[in-house]
C-alpha cells in the first residue's frame, strides 16, 4: 500500500518554505532541557516549535487510518487507559514487570522505515524520505551524529506505538502459546499468568527478540525487573 506522507498536509500547515528550514537547521526546531525524574537523574524534553507541532499531528492523523497499532498497546490509545492494562492481568496469580530502558530516545529512523516496510507501506513521494527525520526525530546535542524521537513531541507516543508493532505481535504469539498474558504500556511491559514458574524464561527471551528486531539499541532496564504477587495489579 502506498502512503503519501505529505501530499494531503495543507500548504498553511505544511509550507514548502518550512521544508527548507528543516532542512538547514535541523536542530534549530526544538526547545532542549531538562526536567528530574521521580527517581533519581533528569529526563530530557525536546519541545517543538508550535510549526512542527501542527506538522506532526497531520501527518499522525493521517497515518493513523492506513497503519496497525497491535492490541497488546494499552498507552496513547485512544479509548485505552492504564486501567485496561491492569484488566488483562487482574485474574492470574503471577506477575512480571520489564521495563525498556530509554525508551522513546532508543527508537531510531530507521526503525520507523523498518515498520512501515513491515506493514508494506511504501512512502508515496521518496523525496519525502529524507525529511522523515528531521519532521519526528533531532539531535539533543547540535554536534551529535545521534537521532533521538523527543519526549515532547505530540507524534512521538503514536510512532513509538508503531515501530513496536512487530515486537508486541511476537510477543503476543509466544505467550499465548505458553497461556500467559502480555501487555505493553509504552516502556513498561507485564507478563502475567496463573501457572507457577512460568514466567521466569520471559525475560531472556525478551532480551533475545530485543536484539534480534533492533539490534540492541532497544535494551531491558534490568534495574526495574520484578516478579510481584497478584495484589499488586490495580485497578
């Protein structure tokens, strides 16, 4: 299927003038700082300009009829909250929490060609190609070779839902195989199941999937691997 990317983006909100700009100052469109984490050290925030925010929510907004986002995806879902995550595990008695470590600035322009290539969406214009990156993903440092897809930008939680797809669908299928639940709330992924010992392989198996569909840069956070009791589902 073939997806033109731009070509429905309306000239006031998409100006071919701004295209140019991308182009030239590709780190000049985003407001970079720092905000500290509940935990411990700082998370960084890269705001766009309020152009590349309207930018970036057309183009989501039309993506987001052509492209799959995989059931197990409970975050920025609409219709979807955290309590839905919570309700696929409610009834087991063994829980497993992951997490993913950096997550939203570990997936790469790369990843996202990989995803559309997987669904067999074909870019429409490839001369569009190359703006794809400076549209979704910048540099937090002005001389850094690394792209990063911003915490703050509003088409970052849908992309980051998007790339994933591949992974929750292998993950889905291996589960439900070994009838143990999964579900995905953005970095945070649960394992769940009522069969006891079942859930302590999950982990090096994520860790292999990991590596096999994102060549390590998508890592496990193995400081925030739990094995908990039922009690501490909520709801």
């Amino acid at each position: 299927m073939k997806l033109s990317v731009l070509s429905h983006v309306s000239p006031e909100v998409f100006p071919v003038e701004f295209s140019h700009y991308l182009a030239k100052r590709p780190s000049g469109h985003y407001k970079v700082y720092k905000i500290p984490k509940r935990t411990f050290g700082f998370r960084v925030i890269a705001q766009p300009t309020p152009e590349l925010k309207r930018i970036q929510r057309a183009i989501v907004e039309q993506m987001k009829s052509h492209v799959q986002i995989h059931s197990s995806a409970k975050a920025y879902v609409n219709g979807i909250n955290i309590k839905e995550n919570a309700r696929v595990h409610v009834s087991s008695n063994y829980l497993l929490k992951l997490d993913l470590e950096n997550f939203f600035n570990s997936l790469t322009p790369s990843m996202f060609l990989k995803a559309l290539n997987y669904q067999e969406i074909e870019l429409f214009h490839k001369d569009i190609e190359p703006l794809i990156e400076l549209l979704f993903w910048n540099r937090t440092k002005k001389k850094s070779p690394n792209l990063v897809l911003s915490v703050g930008a509003p088409s970052s939680p849908f992309l980051s839902n998007f790339i994933m797809y591949e992974f929750d669908k292998i993950i889905t299928n291996y589960c439900t195989k070994l009838n143990i639940n999964y579900s995905r709330y953005a970095d945070d992924l649960t394992f769940s199941t009522s069969e006891k010992n079942l859930l302590f392989t999950i982990p090096k198996y994520i860790e292999n999937i990991l590596l096999d569909l994102f060549d390590g840069k998508i890592k496990l956070n193995q400081s925030k691997s739990f094995f908990l009791p039922r009690h501490t589902i909520a709801m």
